[in-house]
C-alpha cells in the first residue's frame, strides 16, 4: 500500500513528519499537508518514519483507515485514509 506521501522522522517527539504530498495521491486526498506529522495509523501508533512505512506496508490497498496528525500549530485531527497500490 502507499499513502502517496514522503516522511522523515519527527524532530519534536514521535511520529513521521510530512515532508512531501504527492498530487494526486491518497494522502492529498485525505487532507495531508506538508508539516504534519502522523502519530497513529489504524490501530499502530506511529513513533518514526519506518513505524509508519512497516504498517502502510502491511495495510490493504483500498481499505480505509483513520490516521491521527499533528499539525504545526500542535492541534490534533483525525483524517480517514484509503492507502493506495504502488505502480
């Protein structure tokens, strides 16, 4: 699966910070912007760049999932997701 976004590891606590929204892409879709950081996906807490890469890894493409970001302003939002197939 692929969310369609790049991400590094969060500076400022857990978490994989956006660094890139790739348009169109699931991650633009759901509402991702640059400087967000994903803490949780599904039920998998998301502590780094590669938590966040195992569990994509591992989700079904076409399933919707909810995703829990930080934006920059610290403010917490849930988005809903449905990872895409990588071609």
């Amino acid at each position: 699966g692929s969310l369609g976004v790049e991400v590094v590891d969060a500076p400022k606590g857990p978490g994989a910070l956006v660094v890139a929204v790739h348009v169109p892409g699931p991650g633009y879709t759901a509402g991702l912007v640059r400087g967000d950081v994903l803490v949780r996906l599904g039920t998998a807490e998301i502590g780094s760049a590669s938590d966040l890469a195992a569990v994509v890894g591992d989700a079904r493409p076409g399933h919707q999932l909810v995703m829990t970001v930080r934006h920059d302003s610290g403010a917490r939002q849930q988005l809903a997701v449905t990872p895409g197939v990588v071609t």
